[in-house]
C-alpha cells in the first residue's frame, strides 16, 4: 500500500511538473529579455560499458535539457562526465571526485552500482540522483514518507520488488529451481545480489542459481544448471541487441522461460514475460528531469516523491511462450499485452477465394447432392430399362401323380426336368415411356437441386470466412478497448492522489476493467466459434488452425476487380436499371424455378400419360422356348408314339388396354392435374420471392455501402472527442461518467465501422446469390463478358 501511495504521488508531481513546465514555456522569452538564466553543471557516473542502451546518457540529458529550458542553462562538463571501470571502488572514486569540485552542483548516477552506492552516502553537500536503485526493499533504501528523508538525496524506487517478480513468474509458469540472471559486474558491486539469491530461496521454497553475465550470451546460458524452467534476467549492461537476440534464442532451446526485471525490450528481443511497462527508459529520464528540475527550482531532495510514476503491466512475448511450450491461463493473458500473437507456426493459411474453390470440392452437403445426382442417372437408367428388351431364362423339375400322367400319353411326363427362355419386347407401352421421360425431368430437377446446393456453399463459405476477419477485427478491437481502460484506471489513480476524485472512481474503473476482460474472452470464443464454422463447411478437423488472410477493404466495392458496382452505387439512374436487370437475371438463373420448370414437365407429361390410359394399349411382342432335359416314370415322352420332341416353343404379339378399375383413371388424372396447378403456383410464388430477394439484396448494399463511409466519419469524430474528454478527465474538467461515456461511444463507433465493411461484402454475397451467379469468383474472362452484358443492358434502356 505504501509503495502504491509512493506511485501515485509521483505521478501526480509528474502531471503538476508538465503542466508548470508549460507555463515555463509560455514565458521562457519574457524571462530571457529580463534577465540572464541560471547556469547549473551536473556531472554524471557511469557504471561502465553500456553496449544495450549506448543512448541512455544522451536520452536523460537531453530530457533534463528541456524540461529546464527557458528557466535554466543546464551544462554538462566534459570532466564531470565520468566512466568507472565497472567496479565499486571505482564508483566510489568518481562520487568524491564529483563531491569534492565546486563547479558540481548536482551528481547523476546513471548505473545499478553507482544508485545503490549513493544509498550509503550521508552528509552530502550536494544533491545527488540515483535513479536505478536495486530493489529498493531489499537494499533498505531510506525512506521518510513519499521521499528519501536524507538530506540532498533523490532516488528512484522502480516498483515492485523481486520478490513480487517471482511471484509474477510463478502465476505463469510452475517451478522449483529458479536462474537470476545478471550483469557480473553488478553482481561484483552489490553485495545485495547474493542476500537476494538466498531470500527468494527461503521465501519461495525454491533452489537458485545465481549467473554471471558478461558479453556473451551464449556462454551464460551455458551456466545456467539442468532442471532450470525460469529465470529472472535483470539489465544486461555489456550485452549489445544482437546479443539479447541470442539469449533469448539459446533460453528457448534449452526451454526456460526468461522474465526481464527492468527492460521490456528484452521481451521483444525473445524473451517470455516482464511486468515492465514500455519505454520505461523514457518514462525515468523524465521523472528525473522533473525532479531535477524541482532540486534546481530550491525544493530539498529529501523530500521529492521517490516512487516510480509508470506502474507495472504484463506482456508476454506468445511466440516464446509457444516455442517453450508454457500456456499462461486465460486469466492472466486477457489482462496482459501479448507480442507476437499473430501465429507464425500455422502453415494453413486461406483466402477467399481458396475457402470457396475447397468448399466446393470438399463439402459434405454438397458431396450428399452429387450423389444423389449419380443416384438418379442410375434411375433413369431404370426407368429406360423397360423400354427395351427383356429377356428370361429358368429350369426346374416336376412331378405329378402316376395316373394322370399315363393318361397324357407322353405330353405331360410322371417326372420332368426343363428349362425355358422368354423373351418381351414392348413395341408401345405409353406407361413405359411416361416413366421414362418423367424420369429424365425429375434428374434434371437433381442437377438443378444440386446447382442450389453450389450456390448456397459458395454464399455459406464466403460469408464464413468473412465472418471469421470480422470476429478477429471485433476481438482485437475489444483487446484495444481493454487496454485503454487500464489506461484510464491509471488516470483514476492520478486524480484520487491529486484529490479531484475518490476512492469509488477506482473501483469503477477496476469494475470496468474486469468486465472489458470478460468481454475480450467472449469476443476470442465468438472467433474461435467462426473459425470451427468455417472448417465445418470446409469439411476439416473442426479444431484445426488456420490464418485467414486479410482482404484489401479499403474500397470493398472492388472486390470483384472492376468498379461497375461502384458506378451503380454512386449513379442512382444506373442502380435503378440494374435493379431490373438483376431480377430479370435471378429468375433466369435460378436453379430452384429451374427444379420446377422440370417437375411441371414431368407433370404435365403424367397428365398425358393419364389421358392416353383411356385408349392407347400396351403392343408387345413375347416369345417362349422350353426344353425338356429329361423325364421318367409313367407317362413318358416317345416321338414315334406321340410325334413330340423336347423342344417346345411360341411367339405372339399383343395389345392390352384396362377396360374396368374402379375408377382409377379419374382419379389419376384429377390428381395429376390439381398437382400441376400446385406446381405453377408454387412456381410463380417461388419467382416472386425471388425477385423480392433480388430487390432486397440490392437494397440492403444501398444502405450498407455508404454506412461504410459514414461510420468512418463518426469513429473520426468520437476518437476526437474521447481525446478531449480523456485530457479534461485529467486535468480534473470531466468525471468519469463523460469519459465513460466517451470511450464506449468511440468503441461503439469502430466496431461499427468494422461490422460497415463487413455487412457490405456480405450483403454483397447475396446480391450474386440472389442473382444465381457469383461474379466475384468467375474467371476473368467470364467476368468481363458478365459485367459487358450489364452495361449493354443498362445503355439500351438509357
């Protein structure tokens, strides 16, 4: 709590001192034409060789230098700049050099050695700052309130402490045995370094390591024992950027997870995790250019706020955390800021027009049409079967009673055994033919089924895959939208230090931030969900990853590649006579009016077979051949006797009409005539709903397409006010109630300007499925002679 009080008091003298510098500004000209500034020298120490950050003196000069500007001339002698030799003996040297020249009027510690040793010092003459204290708690560090308490001594207490940091790691990766990782010569100059080993050991019940770091990367991972899963890695002074590169490459081979105390470049560089905000390096250099600032202006170092103004925040380096195999629970991610989110394992990777052309090969409703389109040439094959010969072959044996069979005198044997063939031909069967055509109708009615079927996975597939680029667009949107209410929670913590609010506006804030967390968990579940829809079309694993490929929508109307759409929309004439055009293209193209047009043929073809039952026969020519193989007992076949072979055989044509069935007839034929209205009604229902479809379709891109620009405008105009409202919530001008209301209109308004986008192209998907053709993915050639027959279309009727 205390630390907590310590960080809000430094963020408030943070805001004070910017706005007061501001006022040193407006009047930094009327001062210089009355009097000459104040020359102040400050003489900086080094610790030694800094190959991370070789700009870090230049950054905190060059801030000290303008936050002084206009009131001070800050100088920084050549001889009091000053580079030990990386080792405490060193450091104290330098601190007396400095102490003991009267040109000093202010020292600067600008290393872990030289801040941690200026904690020793009593008696100063002069102000000294010492911003990179180690572990303020462990070191002891004085403290008097929010400040030092020691005369002439500023410092900076950079929040949480390693301990907290072990705890941090501990929520994110299980371990017992822990690697601190730090520069050697820091470790050579603080004797806290080695305390800090054996605290966190008996604190944490854990085993650590500590490991000495010099200029190389890979040699210091080597000492870093087995059975090592975390480490601490604090500031890498001798290490250069590449080398950090390397460090964070060699941890992830041997599978540890690095946490960076202080630099969370270091995570960008490859390691796991830090709880270090970003640019705290920019952040420090101006708090200590505040506070020197303040030291110059007459206020006693003792008493300036020690506390560090940038509180801690969570990132997590995901592409590390994959590559060690550590899965931080959803808790904690969707609080934190994730680098590298974007999978770069995933070798899946679709775009549209690669999701419609799979679609189309892999669909399972699809493939359910093309068999049921195999299925019915095979019934048409059935159907003709009856047109054409049939031909029958059977044997068997017999036995009768003896006297009968003597009395036949050979024609009728006691036993027999034969075998016969029959053959039919229908010369005429109007039942047949019927059957037949019908048939062929009803498979052209399948093809057409599974033409519907296409069009219907090429919309669903589309739509899928444009719904999966929304619900990422959304979930990154509600993740920024996270983030800014962290940002405003620390805000909150400005004006309850500063008094302009209380307590109760933290809370809300917190309250808020918890309910942004579990918006963002809903919003990656909504992805998730899309992603599994879009598979389930695809016919894939339903868990399989992919990365849908961004879409150019700066101009979603060129999707199609060519700006006829574009015209339409902005030409309300040309719309109007597309809108004719189209329907007059649905009704012609569709395959459901299609599937109808075959059933009123089928139809219409039993009605004439219903009407010919009355008087057309069935002509038919059939033959028969019987073979008696064998015989025996009373009763036998004997040629010289009876003048019978073994062969026996017939041929006749026939002609066969139903007199009399009970009134079948009728009934057949007023059925099939009350099913033939059906159909044509069900026809022109089934047209007009299409063409209100068409209609509707078109309408719906009228209002879509537009929005697109007009949502745009009003996200400019509520990320402008959500400007102004944050910086008068700052300054105290506006509660939280209007910044609220601010941010939930500016996020209101992107997501409608992504969810514009969006409905557009959907919208635009079924305009071409309302019409029966899908320009957008019809090869070029086909495309351009389509978007011709339009423009002929709409210049005729000019």
């Amino acid at each position: 709590m205390r630390n907590r009080i310590s960080s809000l008091v430094t963020i408030t003298t943070l805001v004070v001192c910017s706005l007061y510098h501001v006022g040193f500004e407006q009047k930094s000209s009327v001062a210089a034409s009355t009097a000459s500034q104040a020359q102040f020298n400050i003489g900086i120490i080094t610790d030694g060789l800094n190959n991370f950050s070789p700009n870090m003196m230049s950054l905190f000069k060059n801030e000290i230098q303008r936050i002084a500007e206009g009131e001070f001339i800050i100088n920084f002698p050549e001889d009091m700049i000053i580079e030990a030799n990386s080792t405490l003996t060193g450091i104290q040297n330098a601190i007396e050099t400095l102490v003991a020249n009267p040109r000093t009027d202010l020292i600067l510690t600008l290393g872990l050695i030289g801040s941690t040793e200026a904690l020793q010092l009593t008696n100063l003459n002069k102000p000294v700052v010492a911003p990179f204290v180690f572990d303020t708690e462990l070191q002891k560090a004085p403290k008097d309130g929010i400040g030092s308490g020691v005369s002439n001594l500023f410092y900076v207490d950079l929040g949480a402490s390693t301990d907290q940091k072990v705890i941090d790691l501990r929520k994110l990766v299980p371990f017992t045995t822990l690697g601190l990782l730090a520069d050697e010569r820091d470790i050579k100059g603080i004797t806290g370094f080695k305390k800090l080993a054996s605290y966190l050991a008996n604190e944490h019940s854990i085993t650590t390591h500590l490991v000495p770091v010099g200029g190389s990367a890979a040699e210091a991972v080597t000492r870093v024992p087995k059975g090592v899963r975390a480490v601490l890695v604090g500031p890498l002074w001798q290490l250069p950027k590449e080398e950090l590169v390397i460090l964070g490459k060699k941890l992830i081979e041997r599978q540890i997870a690095g946490f960076s105390t202080s630099n969370y470049e270091y995570v960008e560089d490859g390691l796991f995790a830090t709880t270090t905000p970003e640019k705290t390096l920019e952040q420090l250099a101006r708090q200590v250019a505040i506070s020197i600032q303040e030291i110059l202006l007459g206020e006693d170092p003792a008493g300036l706020p020690v506390a560090f103004s940038k509180a801690p925040k969570l990132t997590i380096n995901m592409a590390t955390a994959r590559a060690i195999k550590v899965y931080p629970s959803l808790d904690y991610m969707t609080g934190a800021r994730l680098i590298n989110e974007e999978r770069t394992d995933i070798d899946r990777r679709v775009t549209l027009p690669e999701v419609v052309a799979e679609a189309l090969a892999a669909n399972l409703d699809l493939a359910v049409a093309e068999r049921e389109v195999l299925a019915g040439s095979y019934a048409v094959g059935e159907a003709k079967s009856a047109l054409l010969t049939q031909v029958f072959v059977g044997a068997g044996g017999r036995v009768i009673d003896d006297d009968r069979a003597a009395l036949s005198r050979g024609t009728t044997p006691e036993k027999t055994w034969s075998g016969g063939l029959s053959a039919t031909q229908q010369i005429y069967s109007e039942s047949s033919w019927a059957g037949y055509t019908v048939e062929k109708y009803n498979q052209g009615g399948r093809i057409f089924t599974r033409d519907s079927v296409k069009l219907d996975i090429i919309f669903d597939a589309s739509t899928a895959y444009l719904n999966v680029l929304r619900r990422k667009t959304i979930e990154q949107l509600q993740k920024d939208n996270m983030q800014l209410t962290q940002a405003n929670l620390d805000r909150a913590q400005i004006r309850l230090s500063t008094g302009i609010a209380g307590p109760d506006e933290l809370y809300r804030w917190q309250t808020q931030f918890a309910n942004d967390r579990q918006v963002v968990l809903r919003a990656e579940s909504d992805t998730l969900d899309a992603m599994q829809g879009l598979n389930r079309i695809l016919n894939r694993p339903l868990q399989e990853e992919f990365i849908a490929q961004e879409t150019d929508l700066s101009d979603p109307l060129l999707i199609g590649g060519d700006r006829l759409f574009y015209e339409l929309i902005h030409n309300p004439l040309y719309f109007l006579g597309f809108n004719s055009f189209a329907v007059q293209a649905g009704v012609d193209e569709s395959p459901e009016l299609k599937v109808l047009n075959s059933a009123i043929s089928a139809q219409e073809r039993l009605i004439l077979k219903a009407k010919r039952d009355y008087w057309v026969p069935t002509f038919s020519v059939e033959a028969d051949l019987d073979y008696l193989f064998s015989s025996s007992g009373e009763g036998q076949r004997d040629k010289d006797l009876t003048g019978l072979d073994d062969t026996d055989w017939q041929v006749g044509v026939f002609a066969r009409l139903p007199i009399i069935e009970g009134g079948r007839k009728n009934a057949t034929l007023g059925r099939n005539q009350e099913q033939l209205i059906q159909l044509k009604t069900q026809y022109k229902a089934t047209e007009e709903r299409i063409s209100q479809r068409v209609l509707q379709s078109l309408n719906n891109t009228r209002a879509s397409y537009p929005s697109i620009n007009l949502s745009r405008d009003a996200l400019d105009s509520a990320k402008r006010n959500l400007r102004l409202v944050t910086d008068s919530y700052v300054q105290g001008i506006k509660s939280i109630i209007d910044l609220l209301d601010a941010q939930n209109q500016a996020l209101n308004a992107e997501l409608d300007a992504a969810n514009a986008v969006y409905n557009f192209l959907i919208d635009l998907m079924a305009v071409e499925r309302s019409i029966g053709n899908f320009i957008t993915f019809m090869p070029s050639e086909e495309r351009k002679q389509w978007i011709e027959q339009v423009r002929d279309y709409l210049q005729e009727e000019k």
